[in-house]
C-alpha cells in the first residue's frame, strides 16, 4: 500500500510538472503577445502552485522572475519591489544574479520616484561589481549608467554626466574587444542616455545627433519583441521632444504621436503612455494648440495618479503642467476662473511634494539638495507670478504665495542643521579642507568627497523636515511674533507672462508681510537686473571715506537710497513696529538695510525699529535650544608670521607664491580682544594662542568673539597660495574662512602642519550649539556665494550650522579703529543685558552720536555690520 501511494505522488508530481512546464509557456506566450492582464493573472496562480516546492526553488524564482518582468510592464512598481525583496532573501550575496536583482530593486524604487531608496542601492550594485568582476567590466557600465540616470532626474548633471563619461571608457575598450554588433544594444543605450541628459541641460543641438543616431539602430529591430519596442519607444519621444525644443514642431508632433501610438498599443494605461501625453502637451502648450495641451496634460495626471498614486512627484509635475496651461488659456480667453482653477492645482502640487521632498532632501548631499531643488522650483514661482499677477487682490493667493515661500525658501539650511552633529562627517569635511589646503592629488579629494556625500545622505535620515516644513503656515508664524514685530519675506523668482507661451522669464523680487492670519502684503519690487544694479552702486556709495553724515549727501546716494528704500520698504512705514526681521533673498542679503536714506531726512538706522535678518521667515518658529553653554572665548590678533611651536625644514620651504593676499597684522584686534575678554570674562586667545587646533576644540561658548581677518575668494584661479588651492573646488565653504596664526607663514610657503587657516567647511563642522552669540570682528564675513532662495553660503553661514544662534557679521571692510570702536560699544550694551539685536542697534547711533569726536560719523562704520538670528522670538 505504501509502494502504491509513493507511486501515485510520484506520478501526481510528474502531471503537476508538466502542468507547470505548459502554463510557463502559456504565460511567456501572452507576454510575447502583449495580453499583460492575462499573463499577469496566470502567472500568479503558477506562482503559487510552486510554492510546495519552496521559495528557494529555481523553479519558483524563475516564475517569480517572469511576474516581475510583467508588473513592471503594467507599471504596478509596488507589487514588483515586494515580490523582489522576497526572491533577493534566497540568492547568493555574491552572485550576479544578486546584483542584478538589487540594481532592479534600486530602478524599482527610481520609478515609485523613492529615489532616497534607490541611490544607495545603485552604489552598492556598483562597488559589489567592481570587486567581483572588474572596473571595466560592462555590468559596472550598466551600473554607471543607472546612476546617470538617477543623478539627471535629481538635477545633477554634471555628476550624471561624469558617469556617462565613464560608462562610455568602458563601453569603447568593450566594442574595441567584441564585434560591433555584439555590442550594439549597449552602444544604443549610451547613446539614448548621454542624449536624454544632453536634453535636459538644454544643450538641444548636441542631444539631436545622438538621439537621431540611436534610432537609426533601432529602427530594424522592432520586429524582435516587446523590449526593443519599449526602447524605441522611449528614444522617438525623447527625439520628439528635442525636436519640438529646436522649434521644428510639425516633425515634433509627428514623432510624440508615434511614441504614444506605439505606447498605448504595448501599455495601455501605464506610467510610459502618461509620460508620452507629458512631453506631448508641453509641445503643444510651447507651439500654441492650449486645447490640445489641457487634454494632453489631464489625460496623463489621471493615468499617473492611477497608477503611480496621488503623492508621486510625477503626478505633481502633471498637475502643475496642467496649471500652466490653465493660466495661459484663462489669459486667451479671458477667465479669471481659469486662473483659480490654476492656483488649487498648484496647492495641491505643494501638498504632494511637501511629502516628497523631505523623504528626498533628507538623503541627498549638499550639493544634490541645491540641483533637485532648481528641477522644481517653477511650481514656487509659477504661483508667485499669478498672486502678483491676475490674483493679486485674491486673499487667498497672497497667503497661498506666502506660505509657498515658508516651505520652499531656505530648506536646504534645515538639512545642513540636522546633520551638525555628526562626528564622523565632521571630521571627513576637516580632512576634505585639509587634503584641499595640501595641495592633495586630485584622487584623494575626490575619494574624499564621495564619501562626505555618502555620509550626507545616510546622516540626514534623522531628519524630520516635514513636520516643520508643514508647521509653517501663516497662522503658526503670526502666533509666535507679538504685534510689535513684523516680517519682511523676499524672493527673486522667474516671472511668467501668461500672454505667450514662449516668452522669455525675467527674474524679478517679490516681498511678502504678514499681518493677519487672512491678509498678507505683495508687493512687486522690480526686475532682478535693475535692482542688482541699483544694491551695487548703493554698497560702492556707503563705503565711500568722504560720504557726508545727514547733510549735503551727494545727490546719487540719496536718489538710489531713496528708490531702494520705496521699493523694499515704504508699505510697511507708518506702521508701530518695534522689530523687524528681513528674509532676504540674492542680492539683497548684501543691502546695508542701516544706511537706507529716508526722504524726510536720516537714515532706517533712525527710525524706531530694530532690524535683525532671517534666511526664510519658517526660522521664527524656533529650534532646539537646550544645549549648555559654556564661558565665553575670544579670539584676537593671531600672529600670522608663526611659523609653529617646532622651526620647520626651511628646504621645504616653497617659494612661488605671489605675496598680493598677505595677512598683515591688525593690531587693533589685541585691545579690542582684551577689551572684550576685560568685559566678559571667559577664555582669551591671542598672539600664537590663536591657532588652528585651539579654534577647532572651542566647544559651545555663551559669547564667540572672533576678531581676524576674513576671506571669500570668487571660484578663478589666483596668483596666492591660499587662492591657487581654493580655486580649485566649487565648493563656497571650502572657499571662504578666517586667518588664524601661522596664515601668513604657511601663504609665503612655510611648511605649517594645519596651514594657520580654518574654512568654513571646518567650523560648520564645530560644536556650538549652545552659543548664544557669534561675532565676526573681521572684514567681508557677511559674504558668500549666493543662492536664489537658499541665502548666502559662507562664514556666517557656517557658524549658524554649527549651532550659534545669532551671527554678527560684516557687509565690507571696516578700518580697525572703526571696529574696535563699534565692538566696545556693542559689548558694553551685551554686558548691560541687551540682546544682540538690540545691542547693535545701540551700537551702530553710539557710532553717529553728533558728540563724537573720532571722525567717524559717517555710515560706513555703523552701517557695515548686520545680525543673522535664528533664535526666534524671544530672541
């Protein structure tokens, strides 16, 4: 009886395998037909057959393999990530078939646009491949490839384009090896790559001949299944789109129409048709058909929030696409309803990419932060050009304008700020400085930064960027400002006219107040260009020696003055204010808002408020303050010409180096220091006590007082030393620092171990959380390298990273009589309780008193130095 049954099992099983030899042949046939739903349904009833054979039977990762391919093709991306990460648990770690299902994993999550997920798993791929199968392998190639990819949606071209680059080496010694044709799908691959990224640099004439080349040789192969369809289908569209961008628009139309045909026909409803119907409808919005643009563009966000969901940055970029077109027809058309229409379009693209870009923020390096967020600011600006626009007197788009900005301005500032702390990419920014600073091989950097980046993005998932991101509304702003203070937001955005579809954008500045939680203030403040211009004159005129105090100003000053003070500031006069805090945006973050002339006579620095700046007025709200603060330090007069606690060999002494930038002593600075050492008590550094290794260990001071020359050098090459090794990154913190002792030695070509400069990538790096106040006794610390919309990067900036709470800095250099002056005075009111606002206030008209009797007067002295808070209210 037991032999009977054994035999039966036996023959039951061998039935049950031919079953499922048929129904594998049965679903890979529907797939080759292109009947997705059904061999979707089939393979999932075979898929569990299976499962009495195990998870770890290849018979079963094999269907598991085919299912995989078939959501992908259905675009159920979820269902895929799922199925993949079970079959990943049974391969072997050191397979490629492990590598190749963590690459797809990692372009899984690419497409549910998880591209915090996705970016990891990319670079692990490519360092597992590199070690098993060679630098030069064509998988590492892939794997390059995938993060060009990866790196051109994030807005990093230059490094996609890196990679590209790289993949291409290895592709041309892989052709140089193998026939041409057994590597003509890679060479295609390339070509689409290089010319997808091409395209979205802008640069239309150099993606045109390498899109056109790779259909060329894809063409005669259409007829051998879906995959190469699904290829040529993705390079007609982008071909398209170039087309359309090189403003030939009949053969555009004619080429989007065949990649959505040849879509549809293999897809039906999937991501890759909406992405057709995308790039479809922003032909026909740019050549005029606004129609066939709305239908185009809805089209494509119903399929993408069907099927991708409704928090998808792909949805968003559909429904703000759709906004557009709405604003430009309801101009055509005359429909003021068309442009409300627009306005909840564009507040629901906010909500949605509220929760996306945190994810994708909190996980990018610095530099990525600022690329991916220049992909999607249009939707900011867009909505600013509407509330100053046709809604200007709709309430509703002032405040929907406002609280765009909270959001969006500034955040990049709230990731460097969460990941402070950290030690170990702290101690990796020291070593990227110091390596920089040496003069290091080029490899060593860049070894350097890649893992800085690396550490970037894992050090920011502790982040919670959106709960604060979400707390700033309006409402939440005007709850913790009493009536007496007010805020100024200002943002240089693209202005869109919504009489052409084609029409350049002009850059232009906006400012926004808040004074009720239903009313803000919106005011144009002029086109970019003009202001720029007026903010540069206006600096060049205050810091002149000979520029009279309140009488007999020369006429220039106080036209332009009095234009820039119309302009930023005349709506909010007349109103009791006691504080105001300035949100400034690019060149405005280098207005001396002091010297402001007034048409009445005096100056801002006259009239009864007290002005402190902001980098996004969302910093009212507050941040963790517990920290412990110890006794305050000063630092002054370093002695530059030290040459170290031990002589170095004077044969290593170099010599080529121009002396133009030479750190002379300020002598000033010794009895300034000591004045506010006297005055405050704490620790005093001077002389050769101020070096490098001394700074860095400084912990969490009440009171920095940092009293030195300052830097910022412009990213070209320099005669220096300091210059010929700084010019050499793009990085504004790497360029820009403070002289401490040993500097002038080490730039005439002494040997000195820490080169007797600091950078501002070093002291964001540095623990001051518990500094209530930083002071920055030294020339041109207010300056940096400006972002629109992300504030100014450089040495105030760096101090605020690293956990100060206010930043006293200097807009140009003040003489060292001047500033030892203006520092006694703004320390003396600090003893006598003052807060920092308020004592620069004091300071600055104790500088203007008509009794003084220095000869300094004037407003190049008081006007020079400025506050940069974050401590909120209170401050």
């Amino acid at each position: 009886m037991g032999l009977r049954s054994s035999q039966e099992l036996h023959s039951r099983g061998i039935v049950q395998l031919g079953q499922d030899t048929f129904d594998d042949a049965r679903v890979r046939g529907l797939f080759s037909s292109e009947r997705y739903a059904e061999a979707r349904d089939l393979s999932l009833e075979l898929l569990a057959r299976k499962e009495r054979l195990g998870r770890a039977h290849p018979s079963w990762q094999q269907s598991a393999e085919t299912l995989l391919e078939i959501y992908y093709v259905t675009g159920e991306y979820e269902k895929a990530a799922r199925l993949l990460t079970e079959a990943l648990r049974f391969a072997d770690e050191t397979s490629q078939v492990y590598f190749t299902r963590l690459s797809k994993l990692a372009g899984l999550y690419e497409k549910m646009g998880a591209y915090e997920a996705a970016e990891p798993l990319y670079l692990q791929v490519l360092s597992l491949r590199k070690s098993a199968l060679g630098e030069e392998h064509p998988d590492v190639m892939s794997s390059l490839s995938y993060l060009a990819a990866l790196y051109r949606k994030l807005g990093a071209f230059e490094k996609a384009e890196k990679h590209l680059e790289a993949a291409k080496v290895i592709l041309d010694r892989c052709r140089s090896a193998a026939s041409a044709h057994g590597r003509k799908p890679d060479y295609e691959n390339w070509l689409v790559s290089m010319g997808m990224l091409q395209h979205a640099m802008r640069k239309y004439e150099v993606a045109e001949p390498l899109l056109k080349e790779a259909l060329l040789h894809q063409e005669p192969r259409q007829h051998l299944g879906e995959r190469p369809k699904r290829f040529y289908a993705t390079t007609v569209s982008l071909y398209a789109s170039t087309c359309s961008a090189l403003g030939r628009h009949q053969q555009a139309e004619q080429y989007f129409q065949l990649a959505l045909d040849l879509r549809r026909a293999m897809l039906g409803e999937h991501p890759h048709v909406a992405a057709s119907l995308h790039d479809l409808g922003l032909h026909r919005m740019s050549s005029g058909d606004l129609d066939g643009a709305q239908q185009a563009f809805s089209e494509s966000a119903q399929i993408r929030k069907q099927t991708l969901g409704p928090c998808h940055p792909l949805y968003a970029e559909s429904l703000a696409a759709l906004a557009e077109c709405f604003c430009f027809q309801a101009y055509r058309s005359s429909d003021f309803a068309g442009y409300e229409k627009a306005l909840e379009l564009l507040v629901q693209v906010g909500h949605i990419r509220l929760k996306t870009i945190s994810k994708i923020l909190s996980t990018l390096s610095d530099s990525r932060r600022f690329a991916y967020l220049r992909t999607i600011e249009s939707s900011l600006h867009l909505i600013m050009s509407l509330a100053l626009g046709p809604l200007l007197e709709l309430a509703s788009a002032r405040k929907a304008a406002l609280e765009a900005v909270l959001r969006w301005k500034g955040i990049t500032f709230d990731a460097q700020i969460a990941e402070g702390e950290d030690t170990e990419l702290a101690m990796m920014r020291n070593k990227l400085a110091r390596l920089i600073l040496d003069a290091a091989k080029p490899e060593q950097v860049e070894e350097c930064e890649l893992e800085i980046e690396r550490l970037e993005a894992s050090v920011s998932r502790s982040m919670d960027l959106q709960r604060r991101l979400e707390s700033a509304t309006v409402e939440t702003l005007l709850k913790v400002m009493p009536k007496s203070c007010q805020l100024l937001e200002f943002l240089v955005f693209s202005k869109t006219d919504f009489s052409q579809t084609n029409a350049p954008k002009e850059e232009c500045y906006a400012a926004l107040r808040p004074y009720t939680s239903t009313e803000v203030d919106l005011w144009d403040c002029g086109k970019a260009e003009v202001m720029n211009q007026k903010i540069s004159k206006f600096r060049i005129l205050v810091q002149r020696r000979f520029l009279p105090n309140t009488t007999g100003r020369r006429a220039d000053f106080d036209r332009i003055g009095c234009e820039l003070f119309d302009l930023l500031l005349r709506p909010v006069q007349g109103r009791s204010l006691k504080h105001l805090f300035i949100a400034a945006d690019g060149e405005l973050s280098c207005v001396p808002f002091a010297a402001l002339p007034l048409k009445e006579g005096g100056f801002l620095a006259d009239l009864p408020w007290t002005t402190s700046f902001l980098l996004s007025g969302r910093d009212l709200l507050g941040t963790d303050m517990s920290a412990t603060s110890q006794e305050p330090v000063v630092v002054a007069d370093p002695h530059f010409a030290w040459k170290g606690a031990e002589e170095g060999d004077p044969a290593l002494l170099c010599s080529d180096w121009d002396r133009n930038l030479h750190f002379c002593a300020l002598e000033g600075t010794r009895h300034e220091g000591i004045f506010v050492h006297d005055l405050l008590g704490g620790t005093l550094l001077l002389g050769e006590a101020a070096t490098v290794k001394r700074f860095k260990n400084i912990e969490s001071p009440r009171v920095l007082h940092v009293a030195t020359h300052g830097f910022f050098l412009q990213d070209q090459p320099g005669s220096t030393r300091l210059e010929a090794v700084l010019s050499q990154t793009e990085n504004p913190y790497l360029r820009s620092g403070l002289a401490l002792a040993g500097a002038q030695a080490w730039q005439e070509g002494f040997p000195l171990a820490d080169s007797g400069v600091i950078t501002a990538q070093e002291i964001r790096g540095m623990r001051l959380q518990g500094t209530k106040l930083a002071v920055l006794s030294a020339c041109d610390t207010g300056r940096g390298e400006i972002r629109r919309g992300q504030g100014v990067l450089g040495l105030a900036r760096a101090f605020l990273i690293a956990g100060a709470r206010a930043v006293v800095m200097s807009l140009w250099q003040v003489n060292d009589e001047s500033t030892g002056i203006f520092m006694r005075s703004f320390h003396g009111h600090i003893k006598e309780g003052l807060a920092p606002i308020d004592a620069l206030r004091a300071a600055q008209h104790d500088l203007r008193m008509p009794g003084d009797t220095t000869g300094l007067r004037g407003l190049k002295a008081p006007a020079a130095w400025a506050a940069f808070t974050l401590q909120g209210w209170p401050f």
